[in-house]
C-alpha cells in the first residue's frame, strides 16, 4: 500500500568537485586527475562555467516545482556540501562566486552549515584563510591516517606534517567546526600503530571525527551511474589490500574507537561519526533522516523524499549538456511503497546513537527483527530513554547483519 509520499524542497545542497592530484587506488568516488585536473588542458574552467549553469537550472526547477526562494514552501538551504575530488583546489574567488550564487539562487539561512572537503597536502589544501572569507563555515580534512608509512601504502601525497600545519592553519582562519576523516581496517597496518595514529589525530583537537573502515570495491561498479571502470592497477591494489585486511583487528579498533574518543570528549552519534557537544554534521544527518537534499555536478546524488536523481558521472556528457543549457543526462528510482520506505528509515535511523521508538517500529511491523536484534545483543534500549532502542557496541560491529532483516 502507498500512501503517496510527496517531493519535498530541498533543505541543503551537495556540490561535487571532481578534480584531485592524483588518484588514489582504494577511491571510487567521481575523479579525474592529471593534464584533466591541471596544466594547458585541464577541464576546471569549463566545470567552473558548467555548474554555475547547472546551479541555476535546479534552482529554477525548484522555483517551478515549490515556489519561489521564500515563499511557504522554499525556505533557504540549511546545508552546503562541497565534495570531491579535493575542493580545496578550486581558487578561492570562485569558491567565493559558487557560494554566493547558490545563495542568490536556494538561498542559505543565517547559520548555515557551509562545508569544505580539504586535502592536507602542501599543494592540495589551498589558501584555507580565503576559504574561511569565501563562506565556508566547516572545514573536513581527508587525514585517512597518521602515520607516513600507511600514507604510503595508501596512494595518499601528504603527511602527518602536512596534517598537523593544515589544521594550525584552519583554526588560524577561524572556521566554526573543524573535522577529520580517518580510516580503519588498513591493511598491514598493526593496531598498536593504527592506536597510535588515532592520538595522534585526537592530539589536534579537531571538533568532529570521521572514522570509516576502509572498504574495497572488487566487483563491477553498482553506484548506478557511468562513472569510468576502475584501472586495472587500482583493482589489483585492492585484492592485495582485501587479503590483508583483518576482521578480528577491525573490531578491535572499533572497540578502541568506543572507549578512547568518549574519554577524550567525543559523542558518537553516527555509527562512523563522533563530535564535541554541538559539533555534529548537520548535512550528513539529513541524508541519515531522509531529507530532501539537492545536488550538483558530475555523479552527485540528489533525493527529495521520494525520488532518488542522479546526474551523469562521465564529465564530457555532464558539461556538454550544460554547454547546450540542458540539465545533464542522468537516472532516477523511486522506493515505491510505504513499507520500503519504513524500512529504510528504520535503518538509516538506527544507524545513530539516538535510535527509534520502539512502539513506532513496532508499529511500522519491524516486531519481529526488532526482537531477534535484542535477543542476539545488537539492539538495547537508550540509557536516557528506555522508550527508545539503539545499536549497541555489538550491534555496530554487526550492522549489516541487522540492517539486511529490515530490508
């Protein structure tokens, strides 16, 4: 049964940016790099232009469909995310120029959480202070690890030098929120030295930590879209770091995570995310409460609380439509029924510390897995509201055994 769910006006805006120095071999986000990234032929002015055109026709699309910037029903963008790739290295006057165009053209409320995506390499972090004075409000740092010889193995150009001189830098530009992303489960890497990493990274005082085990695409590409094949170099990186990735080790580091970030005043509120008091990313946790987000650029992602959208990932046919001022080519899907929808929400719910209702999942008729979690130790009821049941350490480790009952 459907009750017919209806699109909903976005509440923040995801912007990819699909230039890097170089590739990294365990990366399956949207990318290129080289002489297409830099240099005579590099394709940043041209993506420059094109998504300044792609901004203003999903704003007027928004318009048609809601209602204009204000109105009832269009209220401003609670979230910018900028994404890569390595936002970082588009120049700062036209960082600036995006950030006020989507302004003008979605509006942003007064306390907008304006996001950055950052490399610390020397040539890769850009002029953080020009950033800061551009809009950005929160800086994320790709980090991944502290220590130069799992950087190494990594494909990664930077080191912890780099990371401890980008973050004196970030908090000398004065943003709001400062976060780190770091990896787990690195192959080769022991955990006395990925436990070392992590202080090491803790000593910087970052307000938010990502912290995400490293995960291999080995098979064909299933993100929907007509992103590029991964090279055969990168794919045999990965079955060399699949075979030494250990899950016993993994666990142990998600243990550790559960006891050394709390003691050093982190709140896990995500089952990958930490904060200080007030330090949450608020545009990640509309994707985790099913809020519409729109999107643009090559390969992003879009959702409006009923149908997914996704633009093309081959950066030719992107830009080319653009130049031809038609949106790019692109998919769709939709989650068809109430209970589909139920249970995506139930996961994406669950996935935070702050869990669901009980009764409301019981209700939805998630009795039955909702006791087979509890029986089994993965669900519990929240330490602050036993009406509420959430992940426990168990159950985080476990995830993905719970999550695929619902679905």
């Amino acid at each position: 049964m459907t009750t017919g769910a209806q699109p909903a006006p976005p509440r923040g805006l995801y912007l990819h940016v699909p230039f890097c120095r170089s590739l990294c071999p365990y990366c399956d986000f949207v990318v290129v790099a080289g002489a297409a990234a830099f240099g005579p032929r590099s394709r940043m002015g041209g993506y420059l232009t094109a998504i300044e055109r792609e901004i203003d026709l999903r704003a007027k699309l928004m318009d048609a469909q809601f209602g204009s910037l204000g109105s009832a029903n269009r209220m401003p963008l609670e979230t910018l995310y900028l994404g890569g790739g390595t936002p970082s290295l588009l120049p700062t006057d036209r960082l600036a120029s995006l950030i006020e165009r989507i302004r003008d053209r979605f509006g942003l409320t007064p306390d907008a959480e304006v996001t950055l995506e950052a490399n610390p390499g020397v040539d890769e972090r850009g002029d953080l202070a020009g950033v800061a004075q551009a809009g950005v409000t929160r800086l994320s740092v790709g980090v991944q690890v502290m220590d130069t010889t799992a950087l190494r193995a990594l494909g990664r150009r930077h080191t912890p030098d780099d990371v401890v001189a980008t973050i004196a830098a970030a908090r000398a530009a004065g943003f709001a929120s400062l976060s780190m992303d770091l990896l787990a489960d690195l192959p080769d890497l022991p955990f006395d030295a990925w436990a070392a990493s992590l202080d090491a990274a803790i000593a910087l005082a970052p307000d938010h930590l990502s912290v995400y085990a490293l995960t291999l695409s080995l098979g064909p590409d299933e993100a929907g879209d007509d992103r590029l094949a991964t090279p055969a170099g990168a794919v045999a990186w990965r079955e060399r770091a699949a075979a030494a990735q250990d899950e016993e080790r993994g666990a142990l580091e998600l243990e550790h995570l559960n006891s050394r970030l709390p003691a050093a005043g982190y709140n896990w509120y995500e089952i990958s995310n930490w904060a200080t008091a007030g330090h949450e990313s608020r545009h990640n946790t509309l994707y985790w409460e099913r809020a519409s987000v729109a999107a643009v650029g090559p390969g992003a992602h879009a959702f409006d609380g009923v149908t997914r959208r996704w633009n093309s990932a081959n950066l030719d046919a992107w830009e080319g439509a653009l130049q031809q001022g038609e949106l790019p080519p692109g998919g769709e899907s939709q989650i068809e029924s109430d209970a589909a929808r139920a249970a995506e929400g139930l996961v994406l719910a669950l996935r935070m510390s702050r869990g669901v209702e009980r009764d409301a999942a019981v209700r939805e008729g998630f009795s039955e897995v909702l006791a087979w979690g509890e029986a089994n130790g993965l669900l519990a009821p929240h330490p602050s509201d036993a009406s509420r049941i959430q992940l426990t350490l168990r159950g985080r480790l476990l995830s993905n055994e719970l999550f695929s009952r619902i679905v």
